[in-house]
C-alpha cells in the first residue's frame, strides 16, 4: 500500500506513528560512554533506547585541589565523543618524556609482546601512579558465596547461545510450526534520576539475563519470572558478550554508586555465572588511593582480559589469579580486547603526535604473542570484529564521516599476522558501527563467517512511495570484493545481520509503521531468506517493538525467542503509548 509522506520536522520520539517509524531516527550526535555520558547539544528528544544527554560529569574527586586534573583528556578531533569519565588518562596524553622501557612478561607481570618503539602514552603516567603506594594489589579477592548468591534457587542450564552479537557453533535454528509471535514478557523501565547504563544481555538454555542499575537479573525464558538477581554496589559499564560452554562471562562496575552527573570510575572486573546466579570473584588493580579504570571487558578460553587508557589486565576465569598487568617497562598499552574463540589485544604503541595500533592474536594464559599485525600510523582506533577469523574495523583518516567509526575492514591471518586484504566500506553507503574509542568489540550491524563478512548497507529509496529499505551485502575476506549476492528488506523495513547460525545469518528486520519486524535466515550459500520469527503489526508490542532502534538496543535471538532490550535507563523516554519497558520478549505462538 502506498505509505503516507514524510514529517515536515525531526520526529520528537523514537520512532512511533506512520511518519517516525518511516524513517528511523538519526543517532545523536555523541555516543554516552559507560555510566554518566556528557550533555551534546540534542536537537530534538530521542525516542526509547537512544542516550539522553546529563549534565556533564564533574572533576572527579581524590585530586588535590590546587592542582589541575592529570586525568582530563584534551579535546578529541574530528567531532568524536570527549572521555566520559574524566579521571582517566587520555591515550597519548602529553607527558614528561621517558625513557624506553623492554616489556618483561614476568608471570603475574606484564604481558610479553613483540611491540618496539618509544611511547610517550597514558601508561607512563598510569604505572607511576599505580606505583606511588608502592606495590599493585588487586581487591576484593574470591567473593562470598553468600553475599553474592542470588536468593532464589533457580538456576539456568548449560549450552552456550552466545551473548549479544556472538555467534553459535552450529546451525541449529529451525522454522517454528507458526512463526507469528506474541509477547512473552515485559522488563520494566527501573526508576532512575539520571541516564545510567544498564548494558549487557545474554541467553542461556532456560535464562534470559539482563542488567540493571546495578545488578543483573535472569528471567525464565518463556515466562519472564525472576529466576536469580545479582547486586552490584555501582552501575554496569560494560560487560563480555561472549560466554563460556559452561554460561560465565565478565563485567565491568563502578564500586559504588554515584552522585547524579558523575562518575566512581569502572575500576571493578567481575566474573558472573550465569548458571548458577553468583558472582565468582571481583577484582581490582591500583594504588595510592587511586584505581586502574576500564573500558572494555572480554573472555576467552578461561582468561578474563578488560583493557583501556591505563593498559589491559587479564585473570584467571576460574578463581581470579592475576595473568598480568601492567609493568612500568611496558613500552606498549593493552587498550582493549577482542575474546570468543581467539584473544586478540590492540595495543597502542608510538607517540602523542604519531601513535599506532598493533593487532596481536596471543595466548589467553600466557600473553604470548602468536602473531602481530601493525595498522598504517595515524590510525587511531580500531575494533575487533571477529578473533576467529580475524577481522578488524578501524575509520582510517577520519573518513567515514556518518558517526560509525568504520570505512574500512582489515582481514588478517591470524596465525602469522598478515594482511589477506582489506575491505572498503565507506560510511555512506554501510551501516555498521563499531564503539571502537571505548567497548572495542561491541559492533552492531555486522557478522563474520563462511569466509565472508555480512554487512549491512545504508537505507535508499523503496518502490513504495516514500519508502525506504537496504540488504545485506557479502564481502569474500581473501579477495575484499563483493560476491554479488543481495538480502533484501523489503519496502519499509530495514535488515541488520545479528550473527552467524552455523553458515547462515540471523538477521533483524526494523519493520515500518504499520507492520511487525521479523527475523530471518540467509542461507549461506543460496542467500535465500527463511522467516523464523514475525512480530503483531498492531497495537502496544508494535509501539514498543518501533522504539528498540537496533543500533542502540541489544538484540537476541534463539530458537523462536527475540528479546529487544535498551542499553541504558532514563526517565524521559516512553513508547507511543506511554509504556516505558527496558526489555521485550517475544516467542513464536503456538
């Protein structure tokens, strides 16, 4: 049928009605990062699941007064996101100059690479401050079981089914008998006075766990009753999507909660089964009354590895022994990690005016380099999009100018460390995004398997009137073209690959106003599309289904299950009805 025009004007929340829902809304201009984002200039009130822009955090506390912050980054270039919290030490951040130092990978020690050059980098300042007290020491040690056992006994099964944006091991999605949904569920929207992130979600056999201020909680899958919560004395920052066979995974926490407009620093690293409802351990470095922060968190084998601006730390999953850490003669920083089947580490190496990323697959017990991948110098960051095969995306020079921190992808052998080829994918015309500032691996919009890479691309004019759609592309990662395949959306909808089932790819259609989204298979092979899952075209879920943009929702799917769920909670966002959810669940009817 044929659609009603456009809205005049911006539409003032997320998406509802026939003319929002058109044309999904633009993202905000910055990103929040982990817990108190800054206040960007907001032309117009984002719909559910979008930031809110807070007063901007104030100078952290535990600094002498009379002297300036050595924790506040210098203004970023290129319009990218300021460091939300101002306590952490900038990459590159100007320093006294130091001497070079040799990396010494002494067990428990920092980690031994193949990184060279002289660095003038935040870990210079990171290590003398961690090293004024001193000594390192790590907190908190293995938790009570007590304390950090949920109150109820039930518990989750065993299988892995990835978290948000993982991939499972086969291909076991199958077509259920009636593929219309209904609502399962819905998680409430928790009360809070400011924007706080609530990020993190994960599937188990009979769990659906999602984080809140400051716990996270499992539901039966079907039903959507409490089965275990987990509370946390400070809000989430980031959390792993990736889990063990056996359902852990990791956090990231501030260690108390803040006063409104700031931040307690992510200083916490937490191991989580999602079994059994506990907490196995928490952990912290510093010293000196000051503690390492971290912006991203990630696991891999039985090694815990969560990286940022002071370097990257690494523990044993099972019991939270320390792996390494950082040294003062690390001439390198660990900013981040990628996990699931490899653990890659993107170090930053060089200086203030000249860095550059090295891209290493090592050892998940030791640290050892295996191989070593060197991006072109200027590059300033980079994400790991997959560790197996090993794909990297980074926004080299600046260029892809649509907020996605991608224009181009990099396939790497990860087992020598060389370029198989690189792959163009300018921001105009693909969609996928990456945080790779901050979370490092958490990237939307795309899946890696059948050696390809799945991406979506920008939305263009439908044969609707004032419709709009996209497809899903397929790149081969050793030649870097197109293999000519095409999954389409369909007039209004808009497609965004979820993960890999084995050869084929889950994918999410965003519907348009006046119909249900769906999920689909895409046969690896044929490209044919298979409707798993569709969504009620009408009514109160369709309002809320509208508000979750998949660019700024986590999005899950298993064996007829969709859950949608925001990333951070507010108090100023609501669906069309008025309804303010952070979580949706809808199953396939029966």
């Amino acid at each position: 049928m044929t659609q009603p025009p456009p809205p005049q004007q911006p539409p003032q929340q997320g998406g509802f009605g026939p003319p929002q829902d058109q044309r999904p809304p633009q993202p905000p201009p910055q990103q929040p990062g982990y817990g108190y984002p800054q206040a960007p200039q907001a032309p117009q009130q984002p719909g559910y699941g979008y930031p809110q822009a807070p007063q901007p955090p104030q100078a952290p506390q535990g600094l002498p007064p009379q002297q300036p912050n050595p924790y506040l980054q210098p203004a970023p270039p290129y319009g990218q996101p300021p460091n939300p919290y101002g306590q952490q030490p900038g990459y590159g951040y100007p320093q006294p100059p130091a001497p070079p130092y040799a990396q010494t990978g002494q067990p428990g020690g920092g980690r031994k690479g193949s990184a060279q050059g002289v660095i003038i980098l935040a870990a210079v300042l990171a290590v003398a401050l961690l090293v004024a007290g001193g000594v390192w020491y790590a907190s908190s040690g293995k938790d009570d079981g007590k304390n950090d056992t949920a109150s109820s006994s039930g518990g989750t099964g065993g299988g892995d089914t990835g978290g948000a944006g993982g991939s499972t091991a086969k291909g076991e999605e199958k077509v259920p008998a009636h593929t219309g949904s209904q609502l399962l569920f819905k998680v409430p929207m928790p009360q809070v006075d400011d924007t706080t992130v609530v990020s993190g979600s994960w599937l188990t056999d009979k769990a659906y766990v999602k984080s809140g201020v400051a716990e996270i909680t499992a539901y039966d899958r079907d039903k959507g009753s409490k089965l275990w919560t987990i509370k946390l004395p400070g809000p989430v920052c980031t959390v792993s999507t990736h889990t063990t066979d056996d359902d852990r995974t990791a956090v990231v926490f501030q260690p108390r909660m803040p006063p409104k407009g700031r931040s307690e620093g992510c200083s916490q690293v937490a191991a989580i089964d999602l079994d059994a409802g506990r907490k196995l351990w928490t952990k912290a470095l510093g010293s000196g009354g000051r503690a390492m922060t971290f912006e991203n968190v990630t696991v891999s084998a039985n090694t815990v590895a969560a990286g940022g601006d002071y370097g990257g730390v690494a523990f044993d999953l099972s019991g939270g022994r320390q792996l390494w850490a950082p040294k003062p003669k690390d001439t390198c920083i660990d900013a981040g990690y990628g996990g699931g089947e490899k653990l890659v580490a993107v170090l930053k190496c060089g200086s203030f005016n000249d860095p550059q990323l090295h891209i290493q697959t090592i050892d998940p017990q030791s640290g050892e380099t295996i191989s070593e991948y060197k991006l072109a110098t200027g590059i300033e960051y980079a994400a790991v999009v997959s560790t197996n095969p090993l794909v990297v995306a980074a926004d080299v020079g600046h260029s892809a100018g649509d907020g996605s921190e991608i224009s181009d992808f990099f396939s790497i052998d990860n087992k020598t460390g060389k370029l198989i080829t690189r792959i163009s994918a300018p921001g105009k015309d693909y969609a996928a995004k990456c945080d790779a500032i901050s979370e490092l691996e958490h990237c939307t919009g795309v899946a890696v398997g059948n050696g390809r890479l799945y991406l979506p691309t920008e939305e263009h004019d439908g044969t609707e009137n004032y419709s709009q759609t996209n497809e899903i592309v397929a790149f081969d990662l050793a030649t870097g073209k197109q293999n000519g395949q095409r999954a389409d959306a369909g007039d209004g909808y808009t497609i965004t690959p979820l993960r890999m089932d084995g050869g084929n790819v889950i994918a999410y259609k965003h519907p348009p106003y006046d119909k249900g989204g769906q999920v689909v298979s895409i046969d690896g092979g044929s490209f044919k599309e298979t409707k798993l899952l569709e969504n009620p075209a009408a009514g109160s879920v369709r309002d809320l289904e509208g508000a979750m943009s998949p660019d700024y929702s986590e999005i899950l799917y298993s064996q007829g299950h969709l859950y949608l769920a925001g990333k951070f909670a507010d108090k100023l966002t609501s669906s069309a009805s008025g309804e303010r959810v952070l979580a949706l669940a809808l199953g396939a009817g029966g």
